[in-house]
C-alpha cells in the first residue's frame, strides 16, 4: 500500500515523545512502518522518523500531520501528575476531537486511542469487565471519559477506531510518581501500603501495551480492549518483591488507610504533594480486568507480571538515573517529581526503624 505521493503510507504517533509513545515509536519501526510523531516536547528519535511538534489542542497543525497517514495511535494526554481540570479537558477531550476531525477528513484507516482505567473510577467489583459501569472518580477520568465518547461518536459517523484501557502502565523508562518509589528503594526507605496492602492491583508493561495497540490498529472494525498484566497480586506483594529485587533494606509497611487518604487528598489541593485526586481514590483500592476477549480477539497475551515489570522498572531506573535527574523539557511520565511533603513521609516512615 502506497500514499498519495508514491510513499509507504504513514503510522502517526501522537505523544510520541512521551513515555509509551516512544516505547511504541520503536515498536513500529522494529515492524518497518514509517512513523511519524506529533508532540510538544523533544525526544530522540530512530533514524527515520519524522517529527512534527505542535499541540494537540491545535486543530489545523493536527490536520497537516495527518497528510498520507493510515494509522493514527492516539497517546496525547494530560496525566492526573498535572491537577487542572481545565487543561484536562482541553487536551484531553479537545486533542481527541481534533484527531478524530483530521482521521475523517483524511480518510485515515484506523485510529487506536489509548484511554485509562480512570474512565471506570473505584470499581464496585473485579474484574472489570465488559458490564462494568463507567463512573471516574476525579477529573482526569472524567475527561477520558469524554474523550471515549467522542470516539464512539465518531464511529457512528464512520471512522474506525478502537480504544485501548491500559491498566496503571510500568516498564522500563516509566517516572513520574514511581520515580518517587524507585528513589526510596534505592535509598533503603520503608514504602507504604494502607491497612494492609491486600487490595489486589494490576499493572501492564508498556511493551506488553505496545504490543496489544499494534495488533488493535491491524483489526479492521470498532472495538474497546481493556489491558493488563495476567500474573498478579497484592499491593504489599508487589511491594515486596520490588524491595526483595533491590535489597537495599526497604521494607513495607501499613499505615491507617482513611487519615492518609484524607492527608493525599489536602496536599493535593494545597500544592504540597505532586499525587492527585486519582493516587488518592485508588492506591488502596483493589482493580483488575478480566483479559479474556481481549486475548481472543486481538490473539495477544501479557508477557510480564507485576513484579517482573517492577523490577524492570527499577532496574532502568538505576541505570539511568544522572540521566533522568537531569531532564527538563520531558513529559510528566519521562521526568523526575518533586517529592514535596512525600519528602516528610519518608522521614516518619523511617523514624521507627
């Protein structure tokens, strides 16, 4: 298949300078597709790869991007890490419509549009599955939601796209507010559960998601996948495989689940914390998706569990951490955080020790 100008034709990536989008940018390429990535932010790219930098919020840029493109993966996003309902919505809900005008108006073939299991807040029971309602919790799975419904609009209106729900997303290169955990391991700090860390919590690889996108954007028709790891427990045993992994002396430990929920939340507000209404409503919360249509339909299947892609993770994370420290111009996902009150924490977790 050849574009308009003689060419292969195009997979664009939105985000493609954030965390999973760089995952998935080498992902195509190991296929041999021509990539394009749509971004505000800088990233090292494969040889080969074009890049165009502008917002998604930017309607017209976003149509020009779309020029000989078969495959648009959506991964644009403003993350819960950011605490604005106003940009939620804007880049979240306003950068899906835009997408979907251009997708249309381009004739692009498929769309795979990576969401969130936000969009199902604290469900009343697991798994989660097909019938389980969608009720978000705070504002940034309030404004996936609405990103989702545009994408179901748009398919009554003939453009093919499938969305893609990734469980809370690890791997190598993944910060953000695991950076804060990595940092405490490495510095043999007690990490927290509440209560008792026994609500059961999935997480997906990213190259166990990259894999699922690749196969979703070659199923012709509609679909909503939901993706997750298929090994996986506790969070005290994810916990404390990661500290087994690093032994650097950290240990779990339970604090009062309703006081630190109660204080995650008033730091938030405050501007203390870098956590957000969403590490608050689910930490303590059991989640996980039952895999089976998923796996069917798409003929894919998890290769890591919780605890592989921990340490994973850390092990990444070690390697490149003067890298890491010193970045500046990277997503929330590719960047270091602020530890802020977190710092206190970590200081009264220890005092006991």
């Amino acid at each position: 298949m050849s574009g308009a100008n003689g060419k292969a034709p195009v997979h664009l990536v939105t985000g493609g300078a954030g965390y999973f989008g760089t995952l998935l940018v080498d992902a195509l390429v190991k296929e041999g597709k021509r990539v394009r990535i749509y971004d505000v932010h800088d990233a090292d790219l494969p040889p080969g790869v074009e890049k165009v930098r502008a917002d998604i919020r930017d309607a017209a840029a976003v149509e020009r991007a779309c020029e000989d493109v078969e495959v648009i993966h959506h991964n644009v996003a403003l993350v819960p890490l950011a605490k604005d309902k106003e940009a939620f919505f804007a880049v979240n809900e306003g950068g899906m419509q835009n997408v979907l005008d251009a997708a249309k108006k381009k004739k692009v073939r498929k769309v795979v549009s990576v969401s969130t299991s936000a969009v199902y807040g604290a469900p009343d029971k697991n798994p989660v599955d097909d019938d389980t309602p969608l009720r978000p919790g705070e504002d940034y799975g309030r404004a996936k939601l609405a990103a989702e419904d545009l994408c179901r609009r748009a398919v009554r209106d003939g453009v093919d796209v499938t969305i893609v729900r990734p469980r809370t997303i690890m791997g190598h290169g993944r910060l953000g507010i695991m950076q804060i955990l990595f940092e405490w391991v490495r510095r043999g700090r007690n990490i927290p559960v509440f209560g008792d860390g026994s609500n059961v919590y999935q997480f997906v690889h990213a190259d166990d998601l990259a894999s699922a996108c690749l196969k979703a954007a070659e199923r012709e028709g509609p679909s909503t996948y939901n993706v997750g790891a298929e090994k996986f427990g506790t969070m005290r045993e994810t916990l404390e495989a990661l500290c087994r992994h690093a032994g650097t002396g950290s240990r779990v430990v339970s604090v009062p689940t309703e006081p630190a929920t109660t204080l995650m939340k008033l730091t938030s507000r405050l501007g203390l914390s870098p956590l957000g209404a969403y590490h608050a409503l689910m930490y303590g919360k059991s989640m996980y998706f039952d895999l089976a249509r998923t796996k069917r339909e798409l003929d894919w299947a998890p290769r890591f569990s919780n605890e592989e892609m921990f340490a994973d993770s850390y092990d990444w994370y070690l390697r490149h951490r003067d890298e890491v420290l010193s970045r500046t111009d990277a997503s929330h996902h590719r960047s270091p955080v602020k530890q802020g009150v977190l710092a206190a924490v970590s200081i009264a977790l220890n005092v006991a020790r």
